[in-house]
C-alpha cells in the first residue's frame, strides 16, 4: 500500500492480533500475511508470505505471557525483514516486558531491559513505539528511536466521563508518586499514597495511607496490574481508612494467575486498563473494563509514514471527550 509516497506494510506476530486489526481498520493499512509454525522442540519458523523489499514496515507484538516466546517471534520476525531488503522497521509493542527489570537491585542481577533493547537493535529494528514503560529510563538503553507514550490521559478520558466528585488518586506504592501526581492534574485533585512493605516475595502489607481519603472517591493508578496482590491489600487499606468508592486504572493489564478472580471479590468498584494485553478471560468479569488503543496506533502509525508529530497524539484523543461503554 502507498502512503505519502511510501511504500507501507503492517504485520501482527501473535500476541495481540485483534489490537493488530483495530489498528489496521483505522489506518486503513491492510494486515499483511506471514506464516509462523513450531517445530516439535518448540523452535519457531517464520515465512513472510510477499515481498517487502523497499517498503516500511510497521510489526504489532506486545511481549507479554508468554513473553520469551513473543520476544523470539519479534526477533526472528525482524531478522527476516531485514534479510528481505525491507527500507525501515517500526515496532509496535504496546507492553514492553522486561521493563520492569531496569536496574540493578542487587549486586549480581542482571538489567534485562537494556537486555531486551540490545537485541531489537541487533536484529535490525530502526524505531520502537511503547506505552507506558515501567521506568522512563529505559528509553535510554536504545540508540535508535523510542517513543514512550503515556496512557494518563487516554485512562482519564474514561473517567472525565463518570462526572466523578471528591476525588483523590491513590499511588500503590512510593514508586508510582510522580506517575499518580501527573494523573491527579486531569482532575485538579490530591493524590495519596499508600506506604507498602514486602516482608517476603510476593507478599505486601501495608502500613499505612499518607493523605486524606476518608469520604474519598479513590483513583488507585498505576502502570501494571499483574498478580493484582498490591492494588488489593490498597484498597482494602483506602477503605479501612474511610473512602468511600474506590477504583483502579492501569494501563497493562497483565492479570496473571487468578488476578481477575481476586479483584472481582475485592471492594474495588472497576478496574479499568487498555487492550496493549491480549486476554480472553477479561469478558467474563464485570469489573474490568478494557479501553481500546487501537485508534490512537492507528493515528501512530499514519504520523509516522508522514512524518508528523506524534507526541500531541494521546492529548488530542483526551479532548475528544469520547464515551466509553
């Protein structure tokens, strides 16, 4: 397909191909074939199934569970692109794994995240497009373009149309204060922030809320809502200290284990994230609800092949004052 002149193709690997499609309806960019088969040891071949030889190419893989597999398939699938003359290689990955693992917390860890930018470099990718990375440092561990997009205002769309009253967002933890503070400023509301402790792995006690939430109506924010044990013992903690509905946004919602079982017993109202992960037992829950990122790619993808800004792209989706069912 020809854009402004260019020759464009876009690809979905597996992770996420309804996203995939969402974002092809709106551009207008057809899904191009490629064939992917596992041999019986589990190796992964990769046929792309027309030329692309002088075009560019945008690829959709978000590297969520299972993530070694989709990093591989990411890898392989950019290799064969650049083996087959392809003129640039964009990857969409939506939920950059590994972001998590962006420094060192103890003295003989590895930083898997640099890891991970390393060989998207190496196998021949020349720009990455992610949401919300976990640390904005990671941008740092490439050489080559990333543009890291903030969903705050995408998630406060949905919220701005609640006509919600005596608000206050809510960090989980001390790490998330800046992301919360930048939240709250949709809403020209406090922020709180819950003082939380890990006494073994994968335990959390809280022990103790600094601000003001009795009478509240809390926004708990964060990037990732993975085993949902943080986001819970919050707001059991927020209600214990008075608030009076509580919700939660995340922009990942990885939902590992029995997360989605455990948050729709919690006393949280909604939780409410974005499709950058593909997860078919999100329907079955009345408390999730899932935003589409497909549209604001789409535009993404549009910008880039004409060479237009693309950092006002989520701002001007917020003013559109969409409604969300």
């Amino acid at each position: 397909m020809i854009i402004d002149g260019k020759k464009v193709q876009l690809f979905t690997l597996t992770s996420n191909v309804p996203l995939a499609k969402e974002i092809s309806e709106y551009s207008g960019i057809p899904l191009s074939e490629i064939t992917i088969e596992r041999f019986a040891d589990g190796e992964i071949n990769l046929n792309i199934d027309s030329s692309v030889r002088g075009n560019h190419i945008f690829v959709v893989q978000s590297t969520n569970y299972p993530a070694n597999e989709h990093i591989m398939e990411l890898l392989i699938m950019i290799d064969a692109l650049k083996r087959a003359s392809a003129t640039s290689i964009t990857i969409l990955m939506p939920y950059y794994g590994y972001s998590r693992q962006d420094r060192k917390a103890k003295s003989r860890q590895p930083i898997t995240a640099k890891l991970i930018a390393d060989l998207l470099q190496t196998a021949g990718a020349n720009r990455v497009i992610s949401i919300d990375l976990h640390a904005g440092q990671v941008q740092g561990f490439f050489d080559i373009p990333i543009d890291n997009f903030p969903a705050g205002s995408f998630l406060a769309s949905y919220f701005e149309n609640l006509n919600l009253e005596n608000l206050v967002v809510v960090s989980p933890d001390h790490g998330g204060v800046t992301r919360a503070r930048q939240f709250s400023r949709f809403f020209n509301c406090p922020i709180a922030i819950v003082d939380k402790r890990r006494p073994r792995p994968n335990e959390v006690e809280v022990a103790d809320i600094i601000g003001n939430v009795d009478g509240k109506t809390c926004i708990m924010f964060d990037d990732i809502i993975d085993t949902a044990g943080t986001l819970i013992k919050g707001a059991e903690a927020l209600r214990a200290r008075g608030a009076k509905d509580i919700y939660a946004a995340a922009t990942h919602g990885v939902f590992s284990g029995d997360a989605l079982e455990r948050l729709e017993k919690s006393c949280i109202t909604k939780v409410i994230t974005t499709n950058t992960v593909k997860n078919d037992k999100v329907k079955n829950f009345d408390k999730v609800v899932v935003l589409s990122m497909g549209e604001l790619l789409g535009q993404t993808v549009l910008n880039i092949i004409k060479d237009e800004p693309i950092s006002q792209v989520f701002e001007q989706f917020f003013h559109k004052n969409q409604s969300w069912n």
